[in-house]
C-alpha cells in the first residue's frame, strides 16, 4: 500500500512490532478486511501455525472498531479451519493452515484473476519474455531496453 498510509503496531501478545495498516476500504466491511489481513499474515509466513492472534480486544482498541466486528472477521477464519479458539487462551493459527490458504488462494486467483490478466496480456501484445523480464517492479527488464535503442 502506499506509503501515506498511517501504520499502528499490535501491541497485543503474539505480535511484537507486527505491522499493519489501520485504513479501511469503504467498498468491503471491515470484518472482513481484518479476515483478509490476517490471511496475509499467514500466507507471508508473518504468523506460523500455533502463533496466537492478538487478542480481540486488543485489536479493537488499537483500530478503533467495535469487538463485535473482530469478532466476527476471527469467526470468519475459525469457519475457513485456519484458527482455533482455545476457551481461556486465544485464538491460534492451525497446523496446516498456511498450506490450505495457498490451494485456496491459488484457486482464486486462477478462476478469478488470471482471466482478467491474461486477457491484458493478449491485449497488449506482451511476450513471456517481456513478463519474465519485469520481475514484479513493473519495469521492462534491460533486455528489452536494449533492444529499443
């Protein structure tokens, strides 16, 4: 994201200088924003299995939304399987989770997303080369540079 938006640490246990944005986008409601960024967490390995989740409290202090809306984005992630809630203690990232969020991932981004990108591929003329090339920083690699000159 980008870098004018402010970023608040969690300071709940489990999360020591864990970094997450604390803007909201107005097109989803907040309970699942907060589902999808603990989704991230997960599939950038920032939570392993067993890590606990912030408490919702904690969480709802620091973003200023109301427990019940944490609450709720965490019910989200105990249905999906990925968290458990341990009565007295937390709630916990599931053995295994990491690994069904990546085939479900996956999944979606080849339903959801890839004919949309293919399609802007195909469009644009764009070759295997010139993709690979780019590396994900959206520049032309010097390859193709050259070859303009």
């Amino acid at each position: 994201m980008g870098d004018c938006i402010e970023h608040l640490r969690f300071t709940g246990q489990g999360f020591p200088g864990l970094m997450m944005d604390r803007e909201w986008n107005d097109g989803q409601p907040i309970y699942r924003q907060l589902r999808d960024r603990v989704v991230a967490m997960i599939l950038d390995g920032v939570l392993k299995e067993g890590d606990p989740l912030p408490s919702v409290r904690n969480v709802a202090a620091e973003y200023r939304v109301n427990p019940l809306t944490v609450l709720k984005g965490y019910q989200q992630l105990v249905d999906e399987q990925l968290v458990e809630s341990r009565r007295g203690r937390g709630m916990f990232v599931n053995a295994g989770a990491r690994d069904l969020l990546l085939r479900g991932e996956r999944q979606k981004f080849l339903t959801e997303e890839w004919p949309r990108v293919h399609a802007t591929i195909q469009r644009l003329g764009l070759t295997p080369e010139e993709l690979l090339g780019a590396g994900g920083n959206g520049q032309p690699s010097s390859d193709s540079q050259k070859k303009e000159r």
